[in-house]
C-alpha cells in the first residue's frame, strides 16, 4: 500500500473537497468551463518548468506533456481568452512530485468533466474540447506515479505535501480569480 498517496490524499482532502465544489457546475456554461480551463492552466504552468537539480530534471521529461499547455491554449483561444502567465515562482525539486500528484489526479476525473462538456457543447457548439480529450485518455500515468511516490522518503514526503498542498491553492486560486473577473 502506497501510504504517501494516502497522507497526500488525507492532507488535501478539504482542499480536494472545495475544488469539488467549485468544479461541480462550472462545465454548465462556457464562462464556467473557461474558468475550469483557466485553473487547469496555472496548475499545467506550475509544473511546465524543469526542476534545477539534474536528476529531478531528468524524472520531470518522463512526466512533462507539452501537449497539456499546448491544448489549454488552444481551447483558451477558441473561447476568445487569451491568458497571461501568472509568473507562478518555479516549484522546488522536491515539491513537484506533490504538485504532480495534483495534476495526474485530475485525469482521472476528467472523463467526468468531459461527458459534462459534451453536454455544454451540444447547447453551445463552439466549445472546444481538446484539452479534455487529452486530458481524459486512458494510460497509465497515475499507476506510474503512485508507484514513483512509494519511492519517497524523509523530508521528500513533507515536501510532496507542501507541493500538493500549494498545487490545489494554485488551481483554485485562478478560478477564483476568473470568477470575479
């Protein structure tokens, strides 16, 4: 048993929990969605750039998918949204992990997401999807990075939750800011 996953689950759960919340409705309209995809691109951003340390550099290209910022943009565009970076400080090597956990989570609820933005697009049919799509894919990256985090240790199991910790802040802070904008 991965017991980190348990501790980064325990550790976040209200935060997990508010998300939630806010993510529940979002995908009923376009300006809900293009929040959600907003909140997804400050978390896709945090972890786009490489850590500094050669080692964690070359665990991130195995984990990095340029493909993630590249769709939420494209998506952004197709609902007349173009985001500025939100010049988000670079995560410390040993928090990315944390962060990490985040962002591959997500993919397991966005198949979710993607039969409620199917839904929004056949009442709105310039919706774009790309992002979900992709984003929704079966593979197996969540097993990998369970079985990754089993590997951590130490203060690396504090830091990986301070880095999920601040990745759930991150997201919803920019849906939050998209909300009252």
């Amino acid at each position: 048993m991965n017991t980190l996953h348990l501790e980064l689950r325990t550790a976040t759960a209200r935060q997990h929990q508010d998300l939630d919340r806010v993510v529940a409705g979002s995908l009923d309209d376009r300006h809900g969605y293009t929040r959600y995809l907003l909140g997804m691109l400050s978390l896709v951003e945090l972890l786009a750039p490489p850590p500094a340390a050669v080692d964690a550099r070359s665990a991130w290209t195995e984990w990095f998918d340029p493909q993630r910022q590249a769709l939420l943009y494209q998506d952004l565009r197709g609902l007349g949204v173009l985001p500025l970076a939100r010049g988000l400080a670079p995560l410390p090597a040993s928090c990315w992990m944390g962060a990490h956990y985040v962002l591959e989570g997500s993919a397991l609820g966005a198949r979710v997401l993607l039969r409620a933005a199917e839904r929004l697009r056949l009442r709105d049919p310039g919706v774009p999807l790309a992002f979900l799509r992709h984003h929704a894919q079966p593979g197996d990256r969540w097993p990998r990075l369970l079985a990754e985090l089993q590997t951590l240790d130490g203060p690396l199991r504090e830091d990986a939750v301070r880095g999920a910790r601040y990745a759930f802040g991150v997201v919803a802070g920019a849906m939050t800011e998209q909300e009252s904008a």
